[in-house]
C-alpha cells in the first residue's frame, strides 16, 4: 500500500460523508464553518478537492450526509442546534 500524499482540510474537520458510489466526500469543517468536498479516485483512494471550502452562513456544521445528488448538513451555534 502506497501513502497518499497529504489533503489540506478546512479548520477543525469534525464529520465526513461519502456518496453512495465512493466518488464523493464531503467534509463539515466545525471551527471554520465550512464543507470541503473532495473527488474520491477510485483507483487508489486518492482525494482531490474539488473547491475552495464552501462557507456555511456563519454556522458550524455538526454533521453531513449525502443522499444521491443532495448534501444534508445540520449546523448550529454554541447554544444550540438549529
């Protein structure tokens, strides 16, 4: 097994999601309040991001899914989940 080279995530990674397939992962980024979403190669599981983290309205997403073509993320504040 070959070590793939490292894949900068965004601030304080605190959930992933992969797709159905295993071509997607997504990644909630707590502290940073964002999502990385990354190509999965199939050959040998390689990442490649695929944008610049996407921003999650000043919120900190909890915890991501994917279902099909959708990505679910549940977000909140400190005080509580929203």
């Amino acid at each position: 097994m070959t070590r793939s080279p490292a894949v900068p995530a965004g601030d304080g990674p605190n959930a992933i999601a992969t797709n159905g397939l295993g071509t997607l992962a997504v990644v909630a980024n707590n502290v940073g309040k964002t999502l990385s979403v990354y190509r999965i190669n199939g050959t040998n599981g390689a990442l490649t991001a695929l944008a610049s983290p996407v921003a999650t309205q000043s919120l900190h997403p909890r915890s991501v899914a994917i279902s099909g073509n959708l990505i679910f993320v549940a977000v909140g504040d400190y005080l509580g989940v929203n």
